[in-house]
C-alpha cells in the first residue's frame, strides 16, 4: 500500500507540475511569478537553512527553468519554411537545451553532496597494508622531481611498510638509443642523474624499453615491478604531505570493495587567468568547485573518480582490469569508468593532502585542458558510460555528465555570436517580442544565476564559469571536433608546468581573442545603426544589442587573460611561521621563518647583524625538524637585507647541494597540510549575485584597457617567445 501511495503521489506531482509549467499566462502574471520565485529564493538562500530548503529552492528555480524550456520550444522557433533564420535559429535552441539539460544533470549530482568526511586513521595494533608510491615522469626538472620524491619519502607511514618508485618515461630505452643524437645524450644524461638523485634519496628508479601508451603504460610497467597491495599516485609535480597515507589507507580497512581514495588537487601557483587577473589569492581557484563541490556529490552515487595524481588504488581491483586503462588519453577517468562497472566502489576524502602546480603560460594552459577534452570525448565515444554495462543509474548520469561537460565549446561559441545574426544580417533566429524577452529569457538568466550561486556559493563566484569557458572555447572547439571524427587518433602530451614569463607579452595564441573583439565591436556599432535607421524596432535592436554588450564584455575581459603578465619568479612564496637560526661565520642569530619557496626563504631575526653581512653573503639556515637531529641545516645566500626597528628580514636563497637539502626544503614547504586547508578557507567567501556581478564586470572593463594596452605597445606586435623553463617548482 505504502509503495502504491508513493506512486500516486508522485503522479499527482508530475501532473501538477506539468499544469504550472505549460500553464497560458500573460506577461505581467509570468513576470510577477518569476520575482516572487527569485525573491523566496533570495530569502531562503539569505536565511541559509541548508538542508531540505536549500532543495525547495532549487525546485522554485527548475520550475522557472521547464516553463522557459516549454516556452521556448513551443513560441520562439523561426518557421521552417525560412531556412537562413531557421537553421541558425534551430542551432541556438539546441545550445540552449544543452545548457539546460547540463544544468539538470548538475542538479542530480551536487543538490545534496556528502558532507566532508571525517579523518579515517588506521587501526591501532592492525599491520599497515605495503604501499608503492608511483611518480610517472617524462620531462620534469630534477629539481621538481627533488621535491616531489622528498616529500613522498617523508610520509608518516612505517619505512618497511612503503617504497617510492620514480616511473621515468624520459629515460627508456627507445629514447637513449635513438637515432637523434642529441635527444640520445639528453635521455641518457637524465637516466644517470635521475638515478643518482633515487639512489641519493632512497627512492627506486625504474624506467622501460619503449614508450608505449604514455601515462598509463608507464604505471602498469611499475604494476609489473611492485608488489604493494596499495598504489599511491602522484604526478611530478605533486608534492605530498606528511599525512596523505596517514589519512587515506585506513578507509581500505572498512570496505574490501573499495579500489579508490581520491584527495583534492592544491595548487600552489595561480593559473594563466589567476595569475594575469590577479584574483588568486582573493577568488576561489577554478578546480575548487569540482573538488570541493562536484566530486563530493559523485561520491553519494559512488561515482567520485580518479583524477590522476593525489589518490590510493587498491592494486587487486587494477590486476582485474590488467592495470590502468589505455584507450584514451584521460586514462584516469576511463579506469575509474571500468572498476565502477565491476562492481568496485570509490571514496572521495576533501581534504587537501598534496600541493602542486599549474600552467604558469596560457598556451599550456590551453594545451592541458585540450587533452582533458579529447581524452573525454574518447570516453564519452568509445566507452558510452550511459550505456555501460555494470554502472548503477546514478553512476551513468554522473559520468555522462563529467563527460558531456566538455561538449561547452559548441554552445558557448553559439552564444557568442548569435546576436550578430540579428545585428549584421537583419536575420529572425529568436522570434519574440522585447516584452516576451525579459518576462522569460532575462528572468531565466537571473534564476540560472540564483540556482548556480546557490548549488555552488563560495566555491564559483558569478560568471567566472562564462569567463573560463570563453577563453578555452576558441581553442578547444577544434579538438573537440578533431576527436569526435576520429576518437581514436588524439595521443597524450605531457603538459609544461615549469614555465616561467620573464616579461609581459601577448600569448602567442592570443590574436583570435582580438579578433573576436573586434567583431563584437562591430556589432556595438551595428547596434546604434539599426536603431537610427529602423527606431520602430529599437526596443528589439536595443534587447539584441544587450545581449552583444554582455558578450562584448567577456570579450574584453580575455584580452586581460592572454595578455600575459612577466614575472620575476615563478616560485610562490607559503607564508609559514617556524622558528630557526642563521649562523653567519661565527655569529648565531635566532629568528623566525615567514615565508618560504623552494628556491629560498624570508627570514626575520632579532640582533644586530655582523657590519660584513651584505648582499651575496653567505650563511646557513638551522631549522627544527622530525628529520634526523643534527643535519637540519641548509645553505643559503643572502639576496635581500631590510633593517628594521629591533629586527632585520632577511630575503635568502637556497645553496642546496645535497639530498638532505631537498629533504629539509619538502619538510618546509610541504610537510604540514593543514596550511592547504586555510588557504583554501581564506578565498572561500560568497560575494552574492549583485555584488559579484558588479565585482566581475569592473574586472573585466580594467582587463579590457589593460588587453587593448598590450596591443597598442607592441608587445604582441612580435611572435611571443617561448616561456622560460622554471628551475623549481613554484
């Protein structure tokens, strides 16, 4: 009876809403329903209930969303009859339904995310189970890879209870035997000093015969040399914490069915759009709305997935599917995609564990975020986790949405130039009054941006997702097209993270952007024209040419991102606070640790210093560790002397010259995680709709001067040159 009733009650549901949805209303009713909507949702997201008002107001907001969605469909397509307006027309409305149906399947997965989960230690008096720590590697500097294995060495974890393997894809066989000299040598220089700096450290140097199926092929070659029954991962920039498998093996212990723990990826430099809009310490980073929202919410469907780097893998669940899968070039997701399908289950931990980097340039930017679109493409094609065999329900939506995700390029590139349709060729793709307009489309666009603030708050701000789908769209599309006509041609390529800008420039892909701008503003001129020329259809011209505004607007904004500030380092500096002395030829002062980096450190102590001491002057720098006693000292050289009342800041930079050297610089600078997680907590504020609206649109007229400013100096009147290798991570 119970089930009987439920049934009922959900048809009378599904028949109610049908009623209001397709309910005939005027303009003035449909308008007035749409701010009472709006303002209950205001309210409710004011309030901050949370919980089961957090989904009424996301239900108040579909409602508006299907009522558009039907008027849309059934009053707004040009007739077929009139191809020239009908095809584009037609091409619009489907970009829009894309965008809602996203928008849908984003609702299922983040509407009631799991809370973060707690700390999950191992069992007291319980042998660990043995672990190898996997570090794939092909063209990272040794100095990064210095860190990286450090850091990893470095884990609280019993000795005999883990080995660290450095998976060298740079030094294989194919490569030093090659008939490019040059390439031989360099191969073979980095197979010695790699293995010196194993050796050194006390980590396993492995490499293989041939490069074959890139990323994934290297991490089975060490599958086949290992015996751990666990399997961390992290890329060559991922530098753990002392903690990560402190707090990520115990869950192993709960379910024998668990083949992932997946950690948040941290980063300590800003990306290209951070860096040249300067919102990276102020704005949430782009990633942290998928680590911190979307992958808690594929974790209640059991559908987190494996991204790569910062997660432990149960080596029985990859022997099932002979290690990690190959076919595409995101051979994270797509392995994630088959153990799902198996019946193994995933465990999402948001707690940052690892700290790594971004492309510091936007052309590698742009080329990292090319290979996440193939490579997903390549899953959504050839592995079609909507019809996979094995997932639950929930699982194929939540893959089906990771993966149509990057379908954005098509729709976004469609909003972008559909007003010029109307403005340049006088053509009819939109059939509907100004009145309509704003009673349905302006009033979609405002609960659009109330159900985003709300399902994602302090971690997106408003129209930063427009902003970073602009600027990868226009290089994206063809990729993305490229795949879909042959999914399996796309191959891997190692994105450039050790870059730095020694002067500022226009990126060498960042003429089309200028282009476009330049269209844009053609239609800001086209605008005025029609109005003047046909006042009986300004208030169309006028609704049209706002829409061209917006896009104008964004437009302007990207010039800012590939306009591309130099930098005098590409080292970011962690504020830290961590008593030490500095020992100057026989002068011992005690002082304080502000900041360090791993190419340096900024010191303040107290005393007066030795009347020799000046630039170029050389010391060493005592810290406290856990690290052996005795041999916590590092070199340094003095860069930057500022005198002060009672104390002197010392700006020192690293002579490191040893492995224990690398040793103390990780423990400095990647030892203690919980310095990720007040980062993360002091760029995570919700400015709101209005004041982040106002927040963005005065960032992006700065950055359109600023863009214009570039090009009008000549910097990108010359082929921009190519981005200077890093010597450190930064």
């Amino acid at each position: 009876m119970l089930r009987v009733g439920m049934t009922l009650l959900w048809i009378l549901a599904s028949i109610l809403a049908i009623a209001v949805i397709t309910l005939p209303v005027s303009l003035q009713a449909q308008l007035f329903a749409v701010l009472f909507v709006l303002g209950v949702m205001v309210i409710l997201k004011t309030l901050d209930l949370g919980g089961v008002w957090r989904l009424v107001a996301l239900a108040l907001g579909t409602s508006i969303v299907l009522r558009y969605v039907y008027w849309r469909t059934t009053s707004t397509l040009p007739p077929v009859n009139q191809l020239e307006n009908f095809i584009p027309g037609f091409l619009l409305y489907l970009a829009e339904m894309y965008s809602v149906f996203m928008l849908a399947l984003s609702l299922f997965v983040v509407a009631a995310p799991v809370p973060p989960r707690p700390s999950r230690t191992l069992t007291p008096g319980r042998q660990p189970p043995s672990v190898d720590v996997f570090v794939p590697t092909y063209n990272e500097p040794t100095k990064l890879l210095a860190n990286t294995l450090a850091s990893a060495l470095a884990m609280n974890y019993p000795a005999d209870r883990f080995t660290v393997w450095l998976l060298d894809d740079g030094g294989t066989d194919q490569k030093r035997q090659s008939d490019d000299m040059v390439s031989a040598e360099s191969a073979e220089r980095r197979h010695a000093e790699l293995n010196a700096l194993c050796e050194a450290l006390g980590a396993r140097y492995l490499t293989r015969a041939r490069n074959t199926s890139a990323k994934a092929g290297n991490l089975n070659h060490g599958m086949t040399q290992s015996t751990g029954e666990l399997i961390a991962v992290f890329d060559a920039d991922h530098a753990p914490a002392r903690d990560f498998l402190a707090e990520t093996v115990g869950y192993f212990e709960d379910d024998p069915r668990l083949f992932l723990v997946q950690t948040p990826h941290f980063f300590l430099n800003p990306d290209p759009l951070e860096r040249n809009l300067r919102t990276f310490d102020k704005m949430p980073s782009e990633n942290e709305m998928f680590y911190g929202i979307i992958q808690r919410g594929l974790d209640k469907w059991n559908a987190a997935f494996f991204c790569g780097s910062a997660a432990l893998l149960r080596r029985e669940a990859l022997m099932e599917t002979s290690g990690f899968s190959g076919i595409s070039i995101t051979e994270d997701c797509e392995t994630a995609v088959e153990l799902h399908s198996r019946g193994w289950s995933s465990l999402y931990l948001d707690k940052p564990l690892i700290a790594g980097l971004q492309p510091a340039t936007f052309a590698s930017f742009i080329g990292q975020r090319s290979r996440w679109a193939q490579g997903m493409m390549q899953i959504l094609l050839l592995r079609a986790p909507l019809f996979k065999r094995g997932l639950s329900f929930p699982q194929r939506l939540c893959y089906t949405s990771s993966t149509l995700f990057w379908l954005f390029p098509f729709p976004r590139l469609m909003f972008l130039v559909a007003p010029l349709f109307y403005l340049f060729f006088g053509l009819q793709i939109f059939t509907a009054s100004s009145g309509e307009f704003v009673a349905y489309t302006l009033t979609y666009m405002a609960v659009n941006l109330m159900m985003q603030n709300s399902m994602y708050g302090s971690f997106r701000w408003p129209w930063i997702s427009e902003l970073y789908e602009y600027v990868q769209s226009v290089h994206l599309l063809p990729a993305v097209v490229s795949t879909m006509l042959h999914p399996r041609k796309p191959t891997f390529n190692v994105t450039a993270k050790d870059e730095s800008i020694a002067e500022s420039r226009v990126s060498e892909i960042g003429l089309p952007f200028y282009v476009i701008f330049a269209v844009l503003l053609l239609g800001l001129v086209a605008t005025v024209w029609r109005v003047i020329d046909e006042p009986y259809r300004a208030d169309l011209t006028m609704v049209v040419g706002a829409w061209n505004v917006l896009n104008l607007v964004i437009a302007g904004c990207a010039l800012g991102v590939v306009s591309e500030l130099g930098t005098p380092t590409a080292n970011r500096r962690i504020a830290v606070k961590r008593r030490c002395d500095i020992q100057i030829e026989g002068t011992l002062l005690a002082g304080t640790i502000e900041d360090v980096s791993v190419s340096g450190v900024s010191v303040r102590v107290t005393g007066a210093l030795p009347p020799e001491v000046e630039r170029g002057t050389s010391a060493t720098l005592r810290v406290r560790t856990e690290l052996e006693s005795g041999r916590d000292t590092i070199p340094l050289v003095f860069k930057r002397i500022q005198r002060g009342e009672g104390s002197t800041v010392l700006g020192c930079a690293f002579a490191a010259d040893s492995a224990h050297h690398n040793r103390l610089i990780a423990d400095l600078i990647f030892a203690d995680s919980g310095q990720w997680q007040q980062l993360q907590r002091a760029r995570r504020r919700n400015p709101g709709i209005l004041r982040g609206s106002f927040w963005f649109f005065g960032v992006c007229l700065y950055q359109t001067f600023r863009g214009l400013g570039y090009l009008l100096r000549g910097i990108g009147s010359k082929p921009a040159a190519k981005a200077k290798p890093a010597e450190a991570r930064g």
